[in-house]
C-alpha cells in the first residue's frame, strides 16, 4: 500500500491532493478524498502542507520564449 509523503493544498483542480510513495519506490499525486476513501496512511491531518503549485495564465517558461522569439512579419 502506498505512504502519504505530503499534501498539497490545491494540488487537484480545487481541491487538496496528496503525493504518496508506493513500495518500489513510484510516487504518484491522488485526490485527498481518494487517500482517505482508500485508507492510505500516516492519516492525511499528520501529512505536512506544501503551499499550492504555481498557477498562472502563462507559464515562465513561455513568457521568456514569446520574449526572446522574433515575431512573424
């Protein structure tokens, strides 16, 4: 049964999800609802908050490639 490693607030479109390892080593982000649905542990309230992911319109990345890329005449 795969371990909680931590949650993250956000993570799953609008709600919390949880980064958990598996025996072998995979690690895999599930929705909290189905951590807690499937019984996983430690329980999801000892699980440590990672702050939401970074959400934006525009990624860094693309903002620099649209910067540096000559436009099309």
């Amino acid at each position: 049964m795969a371990t909680g490693i931590r949650r993250i607030k956000n993570g799953w479109g609008d709600q919390d999800s949880v980064l958990v390892r598996y025996p072998r080593g995979a690690e895999m982000e599930m929705p909290s609802s189905q951590y807690v649905a499937q019984g996983h542990h430690p329980p999801i309230t000892a699980l440590p908050v990672q702050p939401p992911p970074f959400q934006s319109e525009q990624s860094p990345r693309r903002a620099t490639l649209e910067l540096t890329s000559p436009k099309p005449t």
